[in-house]
C-alpha cells in the first residue's frame, strides 16, 4: 500500500486491523484508537481518498490502497487553515478525538462547501468528543466554511457499466409474520394413547415442566407460572392459556404471560401433534411466540431456540418416565452454567450462518 | 479488542471467490463495517475471510427501461453521491446518505448489508418495500421477500454469493415514505418502516424487528401499528 505518499510493503498478520499496523509498524501514532468497532470515529484516516474508519479496516485486506493519516495532511492547505480555526475556536481539550475530528472536518469542508450548523452537526455524528461539546468543533468548522471556497475537488469517478443477467425470478415465499417460529421434535417412549391421554391432562404436563406450576384449571382455560433462568436473567411468567384439542390427536394452545420483574411480554401459540412409532410416540411442537419489552432485546430468537430445545428434551424425558412408571429423571431447574455455555456457543455459530 | 487469528485469500475473479467460500467457516468481506466490529468483538471467529470488494464483477451498474441493477460491492456512499441511476423520487440516493456516518458508507456495501441481514439495516427492510430481486452466482434471481429468512440469516447457499440487486423503477407518481427511529444520527434504528404506493402497487414494510422484515400487505394496512409506520405513511402523502 500506499501510505502518506510513500510505498510500503509489509508482511502482517490478516488479524492486524490498519490503525494498529500505522501506530506499530509505521510509527504513526497519529491516528488514534478507542473504541475498536468503528463507532467513536478517533481512528479516522482517508483510504484512497476517503475518509474510513482504521480500526475496522484489516491491514492485509488493504492491498493497493492509498492511505493518507493526519500525519500526511501536515501541508494539506485546507487542513492548515482547519488547524488555525481549530485553535481560534478552542476545539480541542485532551485532543484524543482530534486527529479524527480533523480528518472527517476536512471531508466536510470539501465536499459540503454550502453546510450550515445543523449539516456540519449531523456530518460530526460518526466522530465523538468527550471534552468540549462540539460546540467549539462545529465553530471551527463553519469558521473555514466561511472563510473562503474550497478548492476545487475531484469528481467522484462515475461506476463502471455493468450486464447482469436477469433471470425468472423464484417464487415468494415469505417469512410467516406474527414472531419467531420454533420447532421441536421428540420421541417419548410410550404408546401414542398413552401419550394423547397425558397431554390432555395440563397437571401432569406442568408437573413434567420445570420451573412450571399450574394455578388454575377450568375447562379448556388454565393459568399459571413458569420460571426461567438464563445465565444472568432470570423470569418467572405468569399467565394464562387456551388449550383446544382436535381430531388426529392434535392439541392447541394460545396463551399470553409476563414477567413482573422485568414487564417483558410473551405470547405464544403452539400446536402439538402425535403420531405413533411403534411401541412410541412422535411428538411434533410447533411455537409462534413473540416476546416484547426488555428481555427482548438479550433473548435473541436463536437464544430462545436453543434454550426451549433444552426444555423440550427435558419436558420429553420426564413425560415418559411419568408414563412409563420409572422414577422421574432430576427435574432440574433451567438455567444452569451447563445450558448458558451451550446456549451462548450457539449463539455465536448462528450470528456466522 | 482485536480480532481472533483468521486466513485470508483473495480472489481474482468471482469462481475464486466462490470456490473459497464453499469451505466451511469461510465468510465473504465486502465493506467489512458490520463484520469488521463482530471481528473485533470475536463475536465472529470464521477460519477464513475472502474479501470481495475488488471483484470488477460485483462493482457495476445497468439501468435498463425497467429497473436499475447495482453490483454487490457498490459502496453507500457511491448511491449516497448518485453514482447509480435514480429509479425515481431519488429513493436510492435518500436512503444510502442516512446509512450510518460517511466514513462506514465510503466503504460499506448494498450487497453486504443485505448479506450480513441485521434487522436493524436500512436495505433490508427499504429493498423489500422497492419489491428488488437479489441476482446470485448460481444464476437464481431471489425476491427480497424469500432472501432475508431472519435476524442474519439469508437465502444464500454455502459458496453463493450476493452478485448484485435489481431495483424495479417507479412509476409516474408513485409514492415513497421512509422512516427510522434512532435515538442519534448513524445509529442502528430500534424501529423503521417503509411504504411504496406505485399504482396498483401498495406495500408497507416494518424492519428492525427481531427478524426478516415484515411485509403489512399489498393493500394499505387499516390500522396504523406504529408511529413509525404512521410516519412513513404520512412522509409518503
């Protein structure tokens, strides 16, 4: 790459973000680093021209570029007259953000030559000062606004023309409304009649479900509380359910609940269908649930998933212990360390799908 | 924090590309501003990154009669500045220049927001209300609606990649309103909303939901969930 006019080659790790390679290895401790995530805006330098953020820009995928830092702007004549307003207008403190505020200042100044103070606010949005409360930064920068006409700046090159092929386009088939689906499938090592007669029997269910406690039952309505734990959350949701039971031993629920603690709302509507395997039960549990209010924003969908699979496994076991006259597995509470870490690992391999 | 150790191998043409990317755990780099982060949080931890964005063959544009079609690795910035041929009302141009800050759009891409599929993005939930196909290198054509499945989860294959988006153009008089909600400017939205009305075309469209965006109908909802979509409805007359 090119950086400040000059070649250089190297050899760095792929890992090597580009404000680490310019502080370690070129010694431009100019650019500085705070927040790594391509947020605070303090890391700003200009690649091929434009001005990016180094902490998110690797190194190694930065072949060819022209990297200019606030080090290669020392004789930039808008940058000179930028430094001069920025001292007049007492726009830096500690002068950790300022490398950045100057680089995204000069962008400013040539490509908004018309900006007023709201503009130049919105534009300084992607850069943050914790010392002077912008208001001496967005001075400077309408100081040099005023001052005098930007030179005249590069057009930005026109984008090649391109033939893409256009093919039929596939049919929609679009994602059902209404929240997340979960599906489970169990096999419960009972015979189908066996199975059809539990699940019309709520006590016994709630009683296979841990953290679950039925508080009323009264025809096809039931309410109760179920707790959960997920490594540091912890609910307990009260609610009440509708179950309807159809022909071809499929059974329905519909049910709202809310955690008192947090306010987080849940409403789900499951449908559960049976079908025997020889000696055994398949068991097919299909939910449409969505959650609303704070816990929301930590129980992502595939969080969720996995944590309802771990019960659903669960639920399954000791429903066929009840039925087969064996001794209940433990009915061990839900959210040890255990389901956290399996939980969190699976997070983490769907945020990469 | 810096990134986890990962391999990088560059492509020279878009069979590379897609060759490296059928290896598990490989994960395409377009513009790198959402994957850049989740790197660096080692949120992501892929054992191999093929950046794409200099692949000539996901850097174009076509306008034809009836729509415009902008390569994967079209940058924001580069709509934002109206590199690509308008569809009408400037739509394109007015969502890129509210993407984040100017120094992520000189190097964030279409394709690669709408990859990544975080609910929160501008172009899933604004593509899916322009009614845009996505054009991969099997050769399928994939409605917006069928290519966001979930929260980061889109209809691509392993080794497939996003080569570039067909936006239908609008028709005299059409209609468009666009609104997010962010608490400051360049932060990802808590809430948005998107409705075109382009003759017998009416569609309203919710993002930044815990999933795909949610299409509201083809014909105007009667209700109006939300003040966010009532926003868009009312920005679109």
């Amino acid at each position: 790459m090119t950086v400040n006019g000059a070649g250089v080659t190297a050899s760095v790790e792929p890992r090597t973000h580009l404000a680490d390679f310019l502080r370690e290895s070129m010694l431009l401790t100019g650019t500085h680093l705070g927040c790594e995530h391509g947020v605070c805006g303090a890391c700003t330098v200009l690649i091929d021209g434009a001005p990016a953020r180094a902490c998110i820009a690797f190194a190694a995928a930065c072949d060819g570029v022209f990297v200019t830092t606030i080090e290669g702007l020392e004789d930039d004549p808008v940058m000179a007259r930028l430094r001069a307003a920025f001292t007049a207008e007492h726009a830096l403190q500690c002068g950790y953000c300022t490398p950045g505020m100057l680089v995204t200042a000069r962008d400013i100044v040539l490509r908004l030559p018309d900006a007023d103070e709201a503009r130049v606010r919105l534009e300084l949005a992607g850069n943050l000062c914790r010392c002077t409360g912008y208001v001496g930064i967005v001075r400077a920068i309408l100081r040099v606004l005023a001052e005098a006409p930007a030179p005249d700046v590069v057009a930005p090159q026109p984008l090649p023309r391109a033939t893409f092929a256009l093919p039929v386009a596939e049919p929609v088939v679009p994602v059902l409304p209404g929240g997340e689906v979960l599906a489970q499938r169990l096999r419960i090592a009972a015979p189908l009649a066996a199975v059809w007669a539990a699940v019309q029997n709520p006590a016994l269910i709630a009683e296979c479900v841990p953290g679950a406690r039925l508080t009323l039952q009264d025809g096809p309505n039931i309410a109760g509380d179920l707790a959960l734990a997920l490594g540091p959350m912890k609910a307990r949701f009260a609610g009440r359910a509708e179950v309807t039971f159809g022909p071809g031993h499929l059974a329905q629920v519909r049910g709202e609940g809310r955690d008192a603690l947090s306010g987080t709302r849940l409403t789900a509507d499951a449908t559960v269908a049976l079908q025997a395997d020889r000696d055994a039960t398949v068991m097919e549990l299909q939910v449409r649930y969505s959650l609303r209010g704070p816990l929301a924003q930590f129980a992502r969908s595939a969080v969720v998933a996995a944590f309802a699979a771990e019960i659903a496994e669960t639920v399954g076991k000791n429903l066929a212990a009840r039925l087969t006259g064996t001794a209940p597995p433990v009915a061990r509470r839900m959210g040890l360390g255990r389901l956290v870490l399996s939980v969190v690992r699976r997070w983490l391999f769907s945020l990469l799908s | 924090m810096k990134a986890a150790s990962f391999d990088l191998a560059y492509p020279v043409d878009l069979a590379e590309a897609t060759a490296l990317l059928a290896r598990a755990d490989s994960r395409a780099l377009a513009g790198g501003q959402s994957l850049g982060p989740m790197l660096n949080f080692r949120l992501v931890r892929p054992s191999l990154l093929v950046p794409i964005a200099g692949l000539a063959a996901l850097r174009g544009v076509e306008e034809t009669a009836q729509s415009v079609t902008i390569g994967a690795c079209v940058t924001h910035a580069a709509i934002a500045d109206g590199l690509v041929p308008d569809i009408g009302l400037n739509v394109l141009a007015r969502v890129a220049e509210g993407i984040a800050y100017r120094a992520v759009r000189n190097r964030g891409t279409i394709g690669g927001s709408l990859c990544h599929a975080d609910p929160a993005a501008d172009w899933p939930t604004t593509l899916t209300a322009l009614g845009a196909d996505a054009l991969t290198s099997r050769g399928r054509r994939i409605p917006m609606q069928n290519f966001i499945r979930g929260a980061f989860q889109t209809a691509l294959q392993p080794g497939e990649l996003l080569v570039a988006v067909a936006v239908p153009k609008l028709g005299a008089g059409a209609r468009w309103g666009y609104v997010k909600a962010c608490r400051k400017p360049g932060e990802f939205a808590h809430a948005m909303a998107a409705v075109l009305i382009d003759g017998a075309v009416r569609r309203a469209v919710i993002g930044a939901t815990g999933g795909a965006p949610q299409m509201v109908g083809d014909a105007m909802p009667g209700g109006l969930p939300g003040v966010v979509l009532a926003r868009a409805l009312a920005e679109a007359g």
